[in-house]
C-alpha cells in the first residue's frame, strides 16, 4: 500500500458527514498506537510531522517509520507536513516523499499569505502533493508554533473566495475558536460545570463556519487546535506526580458537530501527548524498578492505541470508511 494524497479521502469524507484524524507522530510507538488503531477500524488516517518533530527525530527516519506502518496495515494513510513555515521546508517534505504539505502564512498580510501560498502549490502540484493553507489565526502554544491571545484572530469569511482562487490550495485550516496545547483558554474564559466542577470553553464559532461553507462549498475545511484535553487521562497524569492544573480542550461534542460539516480534516497532538504521558507516569509509578524503555513506553503506546480509537468512533465518525476511499483512489 503506498502513501496517498488527501483529494479522495476528503472528497468521501465530505460526502459522508465524517472527518479525517489528523494525528502529529514523533517516533515509533506513536506512530505504532495511531496505526493500529486505525486499522482495527478499517479507518483512513494523516499521519503528520510538525517542524518540531522533524528536529527531533529527523524527516527521514519519520518517513521511513510511516511507510514501515504501511506495510504492516491495510489502511489509506498520508503523509503531511503540519505547519511548515516557509517554502524550504515545505519543498524538502516533499521531496522527501510526503504527500501533503501545509504551508502556515497566517502570520502574514493577506496580500503575502496569498502570494507565499501560491509559491508552495505551485511547486506541490509539479509533483502531484496537495496543500493545505491556513487563513485566520489560532492562540496557544505547540512546538515551534506559538500566538498570543491578543494577536489570534477569527477567519473572515469575505476573504477566503479570493484567498482559495488566487492561491489554488486544496484545503482550508480556519480559526473558529480552537486553540493549539492543552491549556487552550483560561479558567476566566470557561464556565464551571456545577455538576462536575469541569471548566467548559465557549461554543466554537459556528457562525462563521457556516458562512464559509456559503462562500466556498464543497471545499474541505480544516481544525488545527482541536484536541479534547481528555479529563481521564489529565487525572492519570495529575494521579501520578504530574501538575496540569485547568487544562481545558474543545469538547468532543463541538468537534463532532463540525466533522458533520464542511470540516474533513480535524487535526489532533496534545491528547496524544497527554494519552502517553498518561501511560508512562502510571507505569512508573506501579513499578519504580523499572528502567528498561521498553516497559515503560508500552503502556504509553497503548493509551495512545485506545485514544484514537475512541477519536474515530466517537468525535471523527471515520470508522469503516477505508474500503471506499481505496476504491475512489483505485478508480481516478
């Protein structure tokens, strides 16, 4: 089974009310425990690299990692850069052999975002990769990206008829109140549940979602910033000697409303690196004995395993659709 672009698996995805996992890998087991889940459930996932996890681990092993996934499961995958800053970096993925890119300007005017943006596609549609842009601009902090509050800011929906025809990107990410890292909005932004005592962000803007729909239809939407900051796994960290004070996500409820719209693409880090974390501060914990990675970092893979099952049932409603996407890709 080789790599695969996105068109198809966004196309069905569209057509289906369900969305795409988009899952940040940075070494084998999380890659392990994503791909096995995804093929337990016969589900089409991204397996995507950020510019941090190409500094650490190095964008060759990583490919290497993911094409070993595809030998070993069934299952349609791609390959994408998530956030890549400039045209550079955008152009060594892809000459490494990823099948997608994201090129990130949102931090520029409209006028050089459109302009940069066009640059990357031009070069990724030489070589049959598709590009993800981004327009808007989420808050928070994870890797090498990182935005104030004060300077995040919601996508408008007037702009982005101009922003997809004059840069000719495939897909869209848009800022409609998610946030990147686990501490995503401040117990001041939240509501107290009184039943529970769990502090609940805003509604995502789905205002401005479906006005965007309006003006480009059809077109795959993408969430950045979309991780749930799942309490269990919180607790366990907390439970174990860690410190995560009011880590607050988007409830899985608002991402899965989203998924049944124009959103095929709902990218997903930080409960990974919770789920893992999770699993290694409980096993130290259970057995201080221990020092042997390989018996630490397997109860961290296997949260991280159950994790995205549990994402692709409930919040990304992906599960079983691989079968029609390999057919639409066999078929083009």
């Amino acid at each position: 089974m080789p790599l695969v672009g996105t068109k198809e698996m966004f196309k069905k995805a569209h057509e289906g009310g369900f969305a795409i996992g988009a899952f940040n890998v940075n070494n084998m087991e999380i890659v392990q425990g994503i791909t096995g889940a995804a093929a337990e459930l016969n589900s089409p996932i991204i397996l995507q690299c950020s510019a941090g996890a190409r500094k650490y681990a190095n964008s060759r092993y990583l490919v290497h990692l993911v094409r070993a996934a595809l030998e070993v499961n069934d299952i349609p995958i791609a390959l994408h850069l998530d956030h890549g800053p400039d045209y550079a970096t955008c152009k060594s993925c892809i000459d490494d052999g990823f099948t997608s890119v994201m090129f990130d300007g949102s931090h520029y005017s409209f006028e050089e975002n459109i302009q940069k943006t066009k640059e990357v596609v031009e070069y990724a549609h030489s070589k049959g990769v598709v590009v993800e842009a981004e327009l808007g601009q989420l808050a928070g902090v994870e890797d090498d990206v990182s935005v104030d509050a004060d300077k995040a800011h919601y996508t408008k929906p007037e702009e982005v008829v101009e922003f997809v025809s004059k840069t000719g990107c495939d897909s869209l990410a848009i800022a409609i109140g998610t946030s990147h890292g686990a501490f995503k909005f401040t117990p001041e932004q939240c509501t107290r549940n009184p039943e529970t005592g769990v502090l609940e962000p805003p509604e995502l803007r789905f205002d401005i979602l479906a006005e965007i729909e309006k003006q480009i239809p059809g077109f795959p939407i993408v969430l950045h910033g979309a991780s749930s900051v799942i309490p269990k796994y919180v607790k366990i960290i907390n439970d174990n000697g860690g410190k995560l004070k009011d880590a607050v996500g988007i409830p899985e409820g608002q991402l899965r409303k989203a998924a049944k719209s124009a959103v095929c693409k709902i990218n997903i880090d930080s409960d990974l690196r919770l789920a893992m974390t999770a699993g290694i501060r409980e096993h130290f914990m259970a057995h201080p004995e221990h020092f042997d990675p390989r018996q630490y970092i397997a109860p961290g893979r296997d949260y991280i395993k159950e994790l995205v099952a549990h994402k692709i049932k409930e919040v990304l409603g992906s599960e079983g659709t691989a079968p029609a996407i390999m057919e639409l890709i066999n078929n083009k």
